[in-house]
C-alpha cells in the first residue's frame, strides 16, 4: 500500500478517489500550511505528495526527498517547484490545469468593472459614515464599452476573459503571446501585438501568464509610464508579474488609473498596504479560483495524476514530460 501526504485540508473528492484506489493518505489539518521542516518530515515518511503552491518544492527539498515517486500539485502553476532539479532527479511533477478558468476569469472581469466604477472605496466609504447627499461631480468612474481589452498571457483563463469582455462591452481584443492564439482570433477577433503596442494601447490590461524567469517584475516602472493615463490594470495570474512598489508610484502618480488585484507580492497583503486606501484599486486575497465547482475539480485532478502513475497509465497532466512516469518497479 503505497502512502501520500496531502499537505492541506482539500475537497473530498480527491482525497476520497485515492483511498477508494487503496491508498493510505495522510491529510495535514491545521489550518495553516505546513513549515518546511514539517513538510520534508512528513514527506520522508511517505511514497508521493499531493501539495499546494504554498509548499516550497525547491532543490533542497528535492534531494532530501529523493525516495518520493510522484509530486502532484493542487494547482495550475508550478512556479514553486524546481522543474529542473525534479527532472534531473527523475521525479515527475503533475499538476491541476483548466479547471478555474472559468472561475478566475469571472474574478478578472468582476475586478475590472469594481475598479472601474470605484466599487471597493465607495462601499468603504458608506461602511464610514461618508455617504450624506448626492453629488453630481463626485464618485464619477469610466464605462467600458467599445474599450480596448489587451491580455497579457492569452491562454484558456485569458480567452475566458476574452470572451466576456467581447459579450458584455463589445470591447477589442489584443493579446501579448510568445505564440499565436488562432482559436482566440477567429473566435473574439483577438490581434497579436508586441509588449510595447500592448501597453500603449490597452484600456484595460489583465495579466493571465505563468511566473517565469521571463514574466517576473515585467510590470515595472517603464511598462506603467508607457500604459495610458486612464488605463485599467489587472492581474489574477501571479503576484510576481507586477513590482508593486512600481505599481503603487505609478497610481499615485497617474501613470494609470486603476488597479484590480486578485494576487500581490508579496502575499499575504500587509492590511497597512497603500494599495488597499486608493480609489481607484480593488484587491482580493487570491481567490480566482475559489468555487465549489472549480476546487473540486483541482483536487480531482491532482489526486488522477497520482493514481494514473501508480496503474503504470501515462500521467494526464504532466509538468515535466521528460521523465518516463510510469508505475516504479
């Protein structure tokens, strides 16, 4: 009977799907996630790992680790785990794609329309005791019809948001990729342009890409004074993406105009941010994927890459293809 740790209280249904497959599971309760010196305890004392984007799943803990057969990841993105040093180490890492790409484009698309109409502070303001008489020049947002969308990463969380925006605003789609995204173009009139023509020409810009080597920090200081003054920044994909000390000067300054925020950098948020007192920002505590219907679907999915390995099946969602994930001898 082979034994795996599941680093955090899950849905049922994943974890139900590997004891009905006759493994022996471990769930880490506490409503925290583990330390690193708990977790590299726990892993020792067990054959594969269902973990979070929490868990730090780096070369230390690789090489301390090296007797666990398969890594599986409660999540879509993997920027927490070192790719190369599980290749090298012949680990394969499986994760959990396309199941909150409904979830976190709802998120991107609520935050849009929360940051373009001020949603967040004036809900504050009435929370204080602010909200007295009408006042025809106050409290004035911008709409977003007939507005230009440009999307920063359009893979399936971007095209849902795509085409939302094309549905509800009729709004122009233009995208940032390293490669075309033929399905977006024929289907929401999607036109690739370079980073720089993204910037100067989105009204609102909404950031769906991985974190990489690539992506880090590439909403900077430059990128935010090369946006327009009235344009819409959002990012649900990765904190990392954007430096928000940059993005932080560029709203007091006016570089932009707002700001939509499901993931910040660092996370949590400090309560003391500035971000979190501006009238034209809206932040959530990274719940894009946070449904029934989608969690449920990443625990499943994480928990099939497991089983799928253990029955020497190809694993249906595999971070690192090169490894040969079969069943261990």
């Amino acid at each position: 009977m082979k034994k795996v740790l599941v680093t955090r209280d899950l849905p049922d249904v994943g974890v139900d799907l590997l004891r009905q497959e006759g493994f022996e599971v471990t769930v880490w309760t506490k409503n925290r996630p583990m330390t690193q010196a708990e977790l590299l305890e726990e892993a020792r004392q067990h054959d594969a790992l269902l973990c979070t984007s929490a868990d730090r799943i780096d070369a230390a803990f690789l090489d301390s680790c090296r007797h666990l057969e398969i890594i599986s990841q409660f999540a879509a993105g993997y920027d927490n785990m070192d790719v190369a040093t599980a290749t090298r180490l012949g680990v394969p890492l499986g994760n959990a794609p396309h199941a909150m790409s409904e979830a976190t484009a709802d998120v991107a698309f609520g935050l849009m329309i929360a940051v373009s109409r001020k949603m967040f502070h004036l809900h504050k303001k009435i929370i204080n005791g602010e909200w007295r008489s009408f006042s025809p020049k106050a409290n004035l947002g911008m709409e977003l019809k007939n507005k230009t969308l440009g999307i920063f990463g359009l893979g399936r969380i971007g095209l849902e948001m795509a085409r939302r925006c094309k549905g509800a605003y009729n709004m122009e789609v233009i995208y940032c990729n390293r490669n075309p995204n033929p399905e977006a173009e024929k289907e929401v009139g999607a036109r690739r342009v370079s980073f720089n023509d993204l910037l100067m020409q989105s009204d609102v810009l909404s950031v769906h890409c991985l974190l990489s080597g690539e992506t880090t920090g590439i909403f900077n200081s430059t990128a935010f004074s090369r946006m327009k003054r009235s344009a819409i920044f959002i990012n649900t994909a990765r904190g990392g993406v954007h430096q928000e000390k940059d993005l932080i000067r560029a709203l007091k300054k006016g570089d932009i105009w707002g700001a939509g925020l499901d993931v910040t950098n660092p996370e949590p948020m400090q309560p003391n941010n500035p971000l979190l007192a501006m009238e034209n920002v809206a932040v959530l505590p990274h719940i894009g994927s946070a449904t029934v219907e989608a969690r449920s679907q990443m625990s499943w999915l994480a928990a099939a890459n497991i089983v799928a390995f253990y029955k020497g099946e190809p694993v249906p969602h595999l971070v690192n293809p090169e490894v040969k994930a079969g069943k261990p001898e």
